[in-house]
C-alpha cells in the first residue's frame, strides 16, 4: 500500500519508496543520538567508538566506586538525635488492623502501581476482595 503526500501535485510513494524513508528517518535519528567524541579526565578528545566506551565505562566505575566510611562517626550520627516513640503510639501501632481500615485502605489505592511482596497487584486485590478478605 502507498501513502499519499501533499506536495502541489499529489505524487503516490510506493510502499518500496516509503520503506526508504523511514530508513533513512531511522539512520537521521541515530546519528543525531549517537555521542561522537567525550575528553577523557585528562582533557584529551576520544572519537573512537571504543575509546568513548572506556570514557563512559571509566566515568561509571568512579562514579559508582565505593566509598570509604569511618565506622566509629557512623554510629555517632545514627545514634545522634533519635528519639523514641512514646508508648501510646507504639500500642496503636500494634493493634490489629480492621476490615473497615482495610477496605478503605483498598478502596484509596491507585491503580497500575507495582505489586507488593507478595506480588499481588492492588487490581487483583479489588477485584477477589469478598474471597480474600
């Protein structure tokens, strides 16, 4: 099948033609994505393919490289300005939900968001409610 393109005088593009555009469309948005050259951290210009590979690999592997932690101040900042939660709140939080908290709890929920760990998604949840409560 063709398509036809309003240019003034309403050519048909072949399907064989049309295939060719959008190849050379697809090869256009390739190229204008594609790094060509990255200096290195000694400020030196790589354009090899190869070369800018190492750049972004060296790059990540700084970025991401672990960090080293004093032990001993870890513990001073965790341990720094915690406060603990008062009784009445902690039984609170204890207490057994209820099927009333926990339709409306349901019912709240957002569709499409990824599953819990038990890996059921709030759709199926909704939807076996009366079997599963």
């Amino acid at each position: 099948m063709g398509m036809f393109i309003d240019n003034g005088e309403q050519d048909r593009i072949t399907g064989e033609e049309q295939s060719l555009q959008n190849l050379l469309k697809i090869r256009k948005r390739r190229a204008q994505r594609t790094v060509h050259q990255v200096c290195d951290t000694d400020g030196s210009l790589k354009t090899s393919p190869a070369d800018i590979l190492q750049v972004f690999t060296d790059y990540m592997r700084r970025k991401y490289d672990h960090i080293k932690v004093n032990e001993e101040r870890m513990r001073h900042m965790m341990n720094c300005g915690l406060k603990t939660i008062p009784s009445a709140a902690n039984t609170a939080l204890e207490e057994s939900i209820t099927m009333v908290e926990l339709v409306q709890a349901v019912k709240q929920g957002k569709p499409n968001k990824a599953p819990g760990q038990d890996g059921n998604c709030l759709e199926f949840i909704k939807k076996t409610r009366e079997v599963t409560k």
